[in-house]
C-alpha cells in the first residue's frame, strides 16, 4: 500500500490521469474505505456501542485526492475531525480507526481520551488536534517555520471546514505564514454548512479562496467531489510549496451529505431536495463510473476491490470491539511529559 | 402545571425576556435553527430579525455583544460549547469586565453570555469542562450557576435585566435530566445569593450543577445512616455569598466542597479558603474537597470520565469520613 | 466650533476644496491643537508631572481628516489611543485632554482609572477602550448591528495601527460587519510601524487595505498626510455606508514622527535618515503651506490661529496641574453598575 | 562577580540558553530590537535567525510556539505584556496544556512562554495584571513565578530545558530594582518547589514577585517589635510545592497569604485551602489573605494604584493583627 502513497507516478500515469493505474485504484480504495469505515462506525452508534459519530461522507474526494498528492513519513498533517480519509492515506489502518470510533485503550490517537475523530500520532507526523476549531492551523505554520530553521522540506497540510476560517486563529495563520513563505497547503473543505450554517452566514464573499487575497496567498477553488482534480491541484502547490514558493490556500468545494454528526437532526435546516441533488454527485460513484468509461478498471475489478475493503471494515470492527477498554484510572498519568 | 426541565426553563426564559424587552436579542452559532441543545428552539420565528446566527468565531460573538450592550441593546449571547468560550476570554477579561469601572459608571453593559457546561455527556476534553473558576476571577462580571430549573429561570430574567454582563452557566447533563414545577418553587431573583436547600447537624456540603444533585441525593442516602447534611446551592460565584457559605459551614463545623473541576485552582479554593478565613472558629474538621483530578481536561471513554467526575457515591463517603472525625 | 465639525458644506465650498473656508480653517486649528497638546504632555512628562504620553504626532492629518467627515452626536467613535485629534473634532477640550494626560480625578474618559490616551465619552459616543489593540473592531459592529436593528441612520468609526490588524478581532470584525453589511468605517492609521517593527513584520501584502478584499469590503488608500484627501475619502465611505452600503475599509498612510511613547528609544530600530524624510511631510506644514497657497488664510492669519491655540493649550495644562487628583480610596466603587 | 538585576539574570539566561542549545528560539513583538525591557537586548545579533519578530498577534505567538515545539525545536516566547496574553487564551488551555495528556505521551511540547506581570509601574488597567490564578489552573502547564535573580536565572534555564509549557512570569516592576550577587546565592533548579526564605517563630507569610520584597522588607521591621516571621518564596504556582506551603504552616500556626491580583478567586484561595485541608490541626488563627480589591484591575494614577497594592506597611500591620491573634 505504501508505494501506491507515494505522489510519484514512477510506473508511468494512466492516459488522460497524472496519476498511474495502481494509484488511481488505491485512490478509489481509500475513498471506499472511508466510507465504509463511516458508515459501520454510525451503525455502532445506533447500536448502542459507539457514543459519537463524526464522518467524511462526501467529502472523501476532496480529502484523498489532497492527501495522494503529500508525502507520508515527510509532510505533516494538521486536520480537522472529518479527515478519516487523509489519516487512512497515512497508514491510519481499518482497525486503529475502529479502535479510536469506540474509544479504546489502544487508540494510537488519544487512547480514549479524546472524543473519536480527533486525529494524532506523532510518529506519523499528525498533529494532536483538539475540538476547538482552526487553532491547528497555527500549529501548522509553527511545524513549517521549525522545518524551514532546520532546512528540512516539507509540507504542512492543515485542513478545516469552511466555517472555522471565520475564526480569528484563521487570519493569523495565513497572515503568519504569508509573512515567512512557510510551506503550509492550508486546505479548506468547504461542504456548504457550519452545523446548521450556510456559507454566506459566514462570510461576505463567494469563496474561501478569496480569503487568500488579504494575505497574498495564491489560493484556488477545486471540485472536491472530482478526486484526480483535488489531487492535482494540491499537488501542484505542494510541489511549490516545498520549494520555497510560501503558502497556498486550496478550498474544495464539496458537500457533507450526512447531518454534522451522530447528534444532529440536519432536517431541521436543510432542505432535502439540496440534499438529493448533491447526492447525484457522491464522489465515490463519480470516481467509480469515470474509471470504467476510461478504461482503468472493470466493474468487476471494481466490485472485487468492494468487497475486499467492506470485509475489512468488517473484520476491523469486530476485532475492535474486542479489545480493552481504558480502566478507569487510565484517567491519570501523562499529565507533564517526564525526562523529554 | 406540568414539572418542566432545565432546558425548558431557559427556553421558557429567553421567549419571555424577548416578548417583555424589544431590547432583548439572541445571537451565537445555530441559534436560528435552535441550538445544539434547542435552548432557542422556536425562537427565530417568534421573534423575527432578533435571533442572530454569528460566524464560528467566538471572540466576535462576545465582542459584537459588547457593542450591542454599549450601544443600548439586551443581548444575549450564547457559545456553543462553554469550553469554546476561551478564544473570548480576552474579550471578557480585558473588556466586558472592566467596562463600567474604567469609566467610573459612564458606560455598562447590559449582556449575558450563556453556555453549557459540565460532563457527564461523553463530551471529552472540549464539550466537558467547568470554566467558573477562570471567569468567576474577573471581578465586574457576574457568574450565576443555577442548579434547579426554577432558578435557571428567574436567575436567567434577572441576568437579562442586569445592567452588567453575566456568564449565565448551564449544566449541560441536566438539561434534560432535572424536572421541576414551577410554580411554588423557590426561585432566586437575585444574583448573588446561595441558599441552604437542606439542613442537617453533621457535615455541610456546598455544590453547584450536577454535583449539587448528587450532594442532595448523597445527603438522602446519608440521612438514612444518621448523617445529617446542611446543603448549599451555590447558586452564583460572582457576586459570591459569603454570609451563607460562613453560616451554612458554621452551623455544623465541617465543610466539603464538590466540583467537578480540577481541584488545583477550582473554585472550591475561594470557598475554603472564605471559610478558613471567616469562621475558622467554627471548624471542627479540616476543609474537605472532592473535584475533578489535576489532569488537564475530562477524558472522553465513559469509564475515565466517571472516574473522573464525584458521583453520590464518592460524595457520601467523604462526608462519612467527615462526620468522622 | 460645533458648526465648522458638521459635515456639510452649507456655507460653500472653497474653490478646489470639498470643504468651506471656516472649515479648512478649523481643520488646521484641530491640527495644530492636537500637535501642541502632544508637545506639552511631552514636557510635563519629562518634567515628571505625567507618567506616559502616547502620542499622534504626524498623524493628524489623517485624524482631523477622518473625524471632520463624520458627524459628532451621531456617529460613533471607536477610537484607538493615538487619536487626540480625533476627539478633539468629538467634542473634547484641550482642558480635558490634559486632565485625561495628568489621570486627574475629573478626566471625563476615565477618572484616571486607565492610562492616557484611553478615550470613553458616552454622551459624546466615544467607546470606551482598553490598551489591548484591535478589540474595539469588534465593539464597533456591535453598535452598528445595534444601530441597524433599532433604524438609527449613523455610522461607526473603528480605527487602529496596520500592526494591529495582525490580530484575530481584526479579521472577525471585518468578517462579521461585511456579512451583515453594517455601517462600519474601518480606518486604520498606517503610520509604518508598531513599536519597533515595519510593516512587512505584519502582512505580506503592500497594503492594509489589500486585507478588505477578503471580506468584499470596498477598500482605500489614502495619503494620511493630507487632511484634505483624508476627508474626501473617509466623507464619501461613511455617506455611502450610512445609507446601507456595508462597511468601508481605509487606510491611512502616515508617519509615526516621534518614538512610540515616552518610554520608548526609536534610535534602536529607526534610521534617522528616514525620520527625516518624513519630516519633511509633516503634515500641519504641508496643509499650512496649501491653504496660503490656495488662498484660503493668509500667513498672519494662521499664525494668530497658532498663537491662540498655544495659549488655549498653555491655560489648559495650568489649570489642570490645579484639579484635584483622584483619592486613593477611589480606586473602589463602580464594579458594577447599580439600577441601570 | 557583581551583582545582577532581575533583567540581567533572564537576558543572560536567554544567552546561556541559546548558546548551549541551537533549537532554542525566540519569538515575539519587538524582541529582535529588544523588547519593550530590553530582555532580549543583543541576542538578535549574536544568534542570526533564532530571535524572530512576529506579528502583533498573541494567538499567533503562541500556536505557533507549539507547532514549533511539536516539531522539536526549543521556543522561548515573550508576550509583551501579560495582560495582552489573554488572546492566547484559548490556545493555551485548550491546546498546550493538554497536548501530552491526550496524546498519552505520545507528544508533548517544550516551550516556554514568558511574560511581565506585576503592578507599580503606572501601568494602568491593562499593564499591571496578576495572571497566574487563571494559567495555574490549567494542568499540564507548569507556572514559574521567581522572585530573586539567582532563580531568574536557574528557573529559566530549567523551564527551557523542560519537555512541557512552561508560563514563566516576570514581576516587571522588580526588573531593575531587585539585585543579587548569583555565586553563591540559593537558586531554586527543579520547577515546582518553593522556599522558606526566612525563619521565624509567630506568622507564616507565602508571597510571590514584588510581594515577596515586600514581605522580606516588612519581616524585617517585625523581627525588631519581636515578631517573628517564616516567609515562604513560592517559585512555582503548578506544581504547587504543598509539602513546603503546609511545613511552613504547621511551623508558625498563623498564615497571611500576601498577592497583588485581586482576593476573589486569586490564587492565594489555593494555598488557603491547601493549608485548611492538610495543616489544619497545627492552625491557631484563621488563615488570612492581604490582596489587591475586587476591583477589574490596577487603576492607572499612582494614588490609587497605592491603594490597591499591598506594601510592607500594610503586611506589617496584617502580621501584628495575626501574632496578637
Ligand atoms: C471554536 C469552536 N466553536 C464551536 C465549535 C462547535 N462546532 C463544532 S463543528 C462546528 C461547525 C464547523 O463547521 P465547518 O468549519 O464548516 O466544518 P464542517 O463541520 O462543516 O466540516 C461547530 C460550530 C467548535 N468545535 N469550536
Ligand atoms: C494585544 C496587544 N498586544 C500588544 C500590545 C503592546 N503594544 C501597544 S501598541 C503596540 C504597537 C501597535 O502598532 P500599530 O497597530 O501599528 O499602532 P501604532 O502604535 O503604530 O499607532 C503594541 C505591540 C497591545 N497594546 N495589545
Ligand atoms: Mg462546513
Ligand atoms: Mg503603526
């Protein structure tokens, strides 16, 4: 799997893809991996056996289509609670997101800690994130200006929702790394709501690219419900972004084609005929049906790759479920780091 | 009338703040559709133009409150979560708090800034966390922690009528869980009051939010084993009420404090040491607290949380220990 | 005075000039007032009768030039410490000013309860202010949201430093008043640094008012060092945004002429050199040049003007080293307002 | 070797520092010309590229600080003032404090954070705030508050060297008056331990900064009336040294708690409460605290910022009301 990570199309790209055929698969698998792993996790929720579900659905182009473009083992990632999918490009497997769903004990994320979705290993370089929204994209420019000081390049990949740019932390991320030209590809995904908040409540402009301008930033908008143009657009400015060329700010527009989280009633707010158009455009059947037309793969081929990752999801739930819980006074300890 | 929950004596509040006051106005992240927790479910239709959805961002939600109240206007502010509430702080601290005393009473502020908090909900590190300490240091705001859905309504109005700006403090485990009717409960209309909700000989124990439910129904239990138990509602911790804290600790000698914020700095620390100060000759035992652990933030598996938050169960014993000595 | 503050040109403009005779006049008399009341803080704080000056010399250009557009008893002011001249225009004496230097008992701003240069005037609609920068922004919506609710026609004036606007308020004020399309007019006085630090240590972007663009606030740069072109500008914003067309982003460039405050030594970080330049440009220079040239006021004129305004700045401090200084004990008393 | 100012011992700290360690940086407003009190003097010079002017934005000092500690390097922060901190709030507690917590030690963040505090510099409202009862009560974060040169200097080099947040406060006013000859004076090198700093037999004073000067200075007036003071220097508000706090207690019996942030909520209610829980039975006096009033904040003129400082008068006359206790 790890090769297939890798942002370079050594085997030489698919015609028509800047992308070669195994990537293109793995691109797709991740995406149905996400999914499915979303979809169990709400399943254990309405079981009874997970107490909070936050998910990716329809956002999986947008958010594998960045993280194929990145390094894993050399860039950082900063992101947010939706991004299942980029942690499974860097090596998240099916079973440890399963492990932090149920808050187990051997969640290499926080341990049970903190509430599922919120991302972090060290060894991996994702960064710890908390709830409080776009304060990681301050880590962020902090990782890149420490890279920049020991010469080591990189790209810091710092991702949030399109309602967490109205935040103040936002303004002095950008602005700080747009002063020092530090490497950070500040992706924004931009699936239409805050909760119950439509975009234009958060800002007075079309797009959160626009953003970029105050701070000359060259920034994009990107269909990220396209995967392969979500990829090259971040590759692209990570390409120059490791080289020196300073920040970029990527916005995706997409769609959360599930309420916020396993505690929202989004009927509530959202019209369900929005709802059904979006749906037309679920990422992952967009993805499957233009690998068929272009000859990547058959539907067979395709229908395999399926069934392998949902017996994955399967088993990784199962065997998860399985596994110890934290004791209650796992609640102490690690309060201060000791020696360090 | 029908007993009613926490959640629908502050709904109840809000609408009949918003129908006696045109001033009164409601802002925050989802108020429009209800709120998370649909604290202004209805409200918005209600009240056309005077429920504001606010951009995610904190800080302006407290800050655009300011101005509001500066300029004449009632707001009333809610924040989503009270443990998002710190990217205001400075906003609190640095300005709403000092408003009326840096211009020696030329300008107020009439706002309220209410927020869930509290665990018991698997909420984790940032949907769990008690924040009175941190607030309840800035003199020049009010902090009012009700307890009883009778109090979180009058308290609520009166917060809304106050010329100055109050943090209005809503456990949210007991949105739902605490019932009560209305109408003959005893409701403080004053801010700045404790009041003693049960009397017993042996050991006072003073609580707020869910740890004041759980005091109560330890003490019950108690009572049972022949320990009795003076409880106290605490009911604001600024103004905080310092004649019945002393008189509720003196009329048994010892004193427990219950919260579940972490103890180092919790807010438990002000009533122990208000007590050691002014009726240190009174006391019989030393000044027990029982708190939350000095571990960051309330971890998300239920297992870790309820080790992390006192429980009946955890209280009943250090009150027996108390009793005791 | 009142009348010369007021907007309009009733009487007739000046040939070449957006402003009338009287009120050319009077915009050089606040000039000079606000230059020779900074000048004799300096001196009584050297002399050790005022602990802290914190002044605007060289901006009162842009001061006098914004506040003269705006109508004083309905527009807000949300002002930042710099802006003596601002009040001035509002309303303030030179009397009060130097009660507000020395921190007197009867200083109407804050009884000298808060360092100098911290204005608050509610009859005069002068937002009170603390010393940490940029949250007034944020106050400014507030009262515009407030002014828009209620169907009062006003607008506010929010100003504050270009390093000011590196902080979050900043971007969430814009953010919130541009959604909302308020009466704001943020003016920001640029007077190339903060403290120590130039401009290109706070934005990667020539101009402040780049920063509009991402808030689709309509934005300007204006030549703070003429008072006329200041007023134009400002004039022609606040008319616009008083009438329901959203906030305005200005920005002012200017010079800082002295040091930061009295407890500051600029040698360390600014070169002379450049000092001189700009001095070169002083503002109430350039204006007193233009309006002999232009024919508005004649050498002798002026200099009457100058010799009254000396003499009003003279009595002033005199009579206020004579007021009463606050008792000790009043560091007590209105925590919390009572009634209201 | 002469004698150092408090200034003189954290610049040179800072020096030895970056010297000894090249991931030791340091970031904030105005620090490459200086600082604002010349802290920094000279290190922009002598360490091209490791002292780092940022924008005028305390959020931004901070989150950045802990994405550059999370990467491995030493960040030494200055905020210029501790009350513009604040905006930092948020990314404090909810971020840095918890960081190795919720990780479990999978990371943690070696970054200090230092800042002047303290009033007596006509610093007004927003110059001369306490803050170390709002960042002591976060977890996870150690809280540093020496009072003499020779522990400037050993703190700093132990808070730099620290795997976790360190919040290191400076008393701004005490930076050119407080002086001490570093050979061969005490200097604290663990974090988290305070020190009896003078023994006597009637009452136990705990201060912290300018306070404790203060303290020192008024023991000394007692000790010629015949009273006799233990004052204890408390270094480090987290971790709190209980075990010193409470033996200095248990020596005298009667105990003033001396602090310039205001009483309510103030820290000195910690060290009350520690002291009327687990030295109890040794207390002959109710354990008194001499603060600054529930005001907002210091006010600007120097007559009232008098009246709001505790001085050595009036701890004086605090101790004699104790001793005749
Ligand atoms: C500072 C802060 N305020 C409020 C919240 C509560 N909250 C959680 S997610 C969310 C909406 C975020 O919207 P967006 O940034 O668009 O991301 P999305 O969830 O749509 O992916 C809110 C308000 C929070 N987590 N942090
Ligand atoms: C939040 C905050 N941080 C730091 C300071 C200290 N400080 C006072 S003025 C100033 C520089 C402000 O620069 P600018 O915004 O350009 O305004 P100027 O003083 O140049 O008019 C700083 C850093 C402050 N007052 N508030
Ligand atoms: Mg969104
Ligand atoms: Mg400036």
């Amino acid at each position: 799997m790890a090769s297939a990570t890798n942002s370079e199309t050594a085997g030489g790209a698919h015609p028509g893809y800047p992308l070669t055929r195994a990537q293109l698969l793995q691109m797709y698998r991740y995406m149905v991996l996400a999914r499915r792993l979303d979809e169990r996790m709400m399943t254990l929720q309405r079981q009874g056996l997970a107490a909070f579900v936050i998910a990716g659905v329809g956002q999986e182009a947008a958010q594998v289509g960045a993280a194929m473009a990145l390094r894993p083992g050399v860039d950082y990632l900063a992101p947010y609670y939706r991004d299942l999918a980029v942690n499974l490009v860097f090596g998240m497997t099916a079973r440890e997101a399963m492990l932090n769903a149920l808050g187990k004990r051997d969640d290499p994320n926080s341990h049970g800690r903190q509430m599922p979705a919120h991302w972090g290993n060290r060894e991996r370089r994702v960064v710890t994130q908390s709830s409080v929204v776009a304060t990681q994209l301050l880590h962020a420019a902090g990782i890149a200006l420490g890279a920049r000081l020991r010469g080591e390049e990189l790209v810091v990949f710092a991702s949030c929702g399109e309602g967490s740019t109205s935040r103040g932390d936002f303004h002095e991320a950008l602005n700080f790394a747009s002063i020092h030209r530090l490497p950070v590809i500040f992706f924004v995904e931009n699936n239409g709501y805050a909760i119950s908040e439509r975009t234009e409540k958060e800002m007075a402009v079309p797009h959160v690219a626009d953003r970029g301008r105050a701070y000359g930033i060259p920034s994009a908008v990107v269909d990220g419900m396209d995967a392969v143009a979500v990829y090259q657009t971040v590759k692209a400015a990570a390409d120059q972004s490791r080289r020196g060329g300073g920040p970029h700010l990527i916005e995706a527009k997409c769609y959360r084609l599930w309420p916020h989280s396993s505690d929202d009633d989004d009927t509530r707010y959202r019209p369900r005929a929005e709802l059904e158009e979006w749906a037309k455009k679920d990422p992952l059947v967009v993805l499957r049906g233009r690998l068929m037309e272009d000859g990547v793969a058959a539907d067979g081929e395709l229908a395999q790759l399926e069934a392998e990752v949902e017996e994955e999801v399967r088993e990784a739930a199962q065997w998860a479920l399985r596994q110890p819980d934290p004791a209650p006074e796992d609640a102490l300890g690690y309060v201060f780091k000791e020696g360090g | 009338m029908a007993a009613v929950t926490v959640l629908e004596a502050v709904r109840g509040a809000l609408a009949e703040a918003m129908e006696r006051d045109e001033r009164v106005l409601v802002l925050g992240e989802d108020v429009e559709a209800g709120g998370v927790f649909r604290a202004t479910d209805g409200l918005a239709k209600r009240f056309p133009g005077r429920v504001i959805d606010t951009p995610l961002a904190e800080s302006s939600i407290i800050g655009v409150s300011i101005g509001l109240a500066h300029y004449g206007m009632r707001p009333v502010a809610e924040i989503q979560f009270a443990d998002f509430i710190h990217a205001g702080f400075d906003q609190l601290c640095s300005e709403a708090s000092r408003w009326c005393y840096r211009t020696c009473g030329d300008a107020w502020l009439p706002m309220v800034v209410r927020t869930p908090w509290g665990g018991g909900v698997h909420g984790g590190q940032h949907h769990s966390q008690s924040i009175e300490a941190y607030y309840g240091h800035m003199p020049g705001i009010k902090v009012v922690v009700p307890s009883f859905p009778a109090d979180y309504r009058s308290l609520l109005l009166a917060a809304i009528d106050d010329p100055n700006p109050v943090l209005f403090l809503e456990h949210k485990r007991t949105y739902r869980l605490i019932r009560q009717e209305l109408e003959g409960a005893p409701a403080e209309t004053v801010i700045g009051r404790s009041r003693i909700v049960r009397r017993g000989d042996d050991v006072t124990v003073i609580a707020w939010g869910l740890m004041l439910h759980e005091s109560l129904a330890a003490a019950e239990q108690l009572a049972a084993e022949g320990i009795g138990c003076t409880v106290v509602d605490l009911l604001s911790v600024q103004p905080l009420d310092r004649e019945t804290i002393c008189e509720a600790a003196k009329a048994t000698g010892k004193v427990l404090i219950v919260h579940e914020d972490t103890l180092t700095g919790g807010f438990g620390a002000e009533i122990a040491a208000t007590i050691a100060e002014h009726a240190f000759e009174f006391l019989d035992a030393p000044i027990r607290r029982l708190c939350g652990p000095d571990v960051p933030a309330m971890p998300y598996h239920h297992a870790m949380e309820a080790f992390f938050m006192p429980d009946r169960e955890r209280i009943a014993a250090a009150v027996r220990e108390l009793a005791a000595y």
